[in-house]
C-alpha cells in the first residue's frame, strides 16, 4: 500500500494494488478506483485535512501523532 498527499489540492491518494483501474465511483468526499473485476484498486480522500482530523480522533495517540504529523502539517 501506498499514499501520496496532494497539499495543492488538499487530495490523499492511497493504492492498494498496481493494477490498472477500470472505473471509478465518486462516494461524497471519496473517489474509488475498481479494475475489471471490481477489485479495489485506490481510493482519493477529497478535503483530506478534514477527513484526517476527523479520522484521527477515534485512533490511538501513536498513530494519530503520525498521521496527523505527515498530513496536517504539510
């Protein structure tokens, strides 16, 4: 898995496989990215600072210091 965070755009990309994507579904604030056999593939979190302070309140204080340390101070 990897992610990539877009400051410009404010846009959290994480893949889960490399496989090419096929389609893509827009869910509110998500885009999700399915190959042929409906696989996921990625996932772009739209307005992703607000999605990882929100994300961030029900984690454990390790995680939530990491995530928040590569997302919101970006």
């Amino acid at each position: 898995m990897k992610y990539k965070y877009d400051k410009d755009a404010n846009i959290l990309s994480i893949t889960i496989s490399s496989k090419p994507f096929d389609y893509a579904e827009e869910m509110g604030d998500f885009i999700v990215h399915f190959d042929k056999k409906n696989k996921l593939v990625s996932v772009e979190i739209l307005n992703a600072n607000r999605f990882v302070e929100k994300a961030t309140t029900v984690l454990p204080g390790s995680v939530k210091n990491e995530i928040a340390s590569r997302i919101l101070s970006s």
